[in-house]
C-alpha cells in the first residue's frame, strides 16, 4: 500500500472575516473568495505554499459550532471508506460529487477523530 499524502484542510467558522484576518496575521496567509454551490462563502488560501497544504475557511451559520479537518487525497474515495469501516472507523457522510468535480466523504476514526477524504478525478 502507497501513503496517502493530506493535501487539505478545512476550518468552519461562523466568523469567516474573524478567522481570515487571524491567520493571516500569524502567517501571512492570503485568502480568495471561492463561494459554494449553496452560496456561502467559501475562502481558500495556498496557507504554505510550495512547503505547505493548502486549505480553505467554511463559512458556518450564527452559532454553530466550529471545527479544523485535515482531508486526506485518496485515489477511490467510495474503497477508502470501505477501509476506513473495516479498519474500526465510521463513515459520517457517504461519498459525494460536487460540481466542480472533487469526490468527498468523512469518515470517523475509532477513537472520535474526523477525517475528510477527496478525489479530484470524480471517482466516488
């Protein structure tokens, strides 16, 4: 088996400006405006660059609760859940395809831990 390499992170936030502006104070982080297919707001960020993951700022409705999640790249993402659940995990959200064309599900690891899972072919 290769390693498989997190190649993202997501931050979800229902103060998008609050966080943009403090990582890009303690970093230096520049952040684009992306949107979602819903229409909220989506920023991205290259975070660092050539050294680094890049990642993006979820914007949250008022009051619910943030979170960070570290999304693994995977070349089937439907077979890796499939792991995941023989492995101990749970799959919190089954594989989908956004329009765009990135494949994603979250999985659960025995001990509570989230984890999102992407393929940017489409491969469900």
């Amino acid at each position: 088996m290769t390693s498989t390499p997190v190649t993202w992170f997501e931050i979800g936030t229902d103060r998008p400006d609050e966080a943009q502006s403090f990582y890009a104070e303690l970093f230096g982080w520049t952040f684009t405006e992306e949107g979602t297919a819903e229409g909220g707001s989506y920023r991205t960020t290259p975070a660092g660059e050539s050294t680094g993951i890049g990642g993006g700022i979820r914007a949250l409705a008022e009051g619910a609760p943030g979170y960070a999640i570290l999304y693994a790249e995977v070349a089937d993402v439907a077979q890796t859940c499939g792991r995941a659940e023989a492995a101990g995990g749970t799959v919190l959200t089954p594989p989908r395809t956004t329009p765009s064309g990135l494949t994603l599900a979250l999985v659960r690891d025995p001990v509570g831990t989230h984890l999102g899972l992407f393929s940017s072919d489409g491969s469900a």
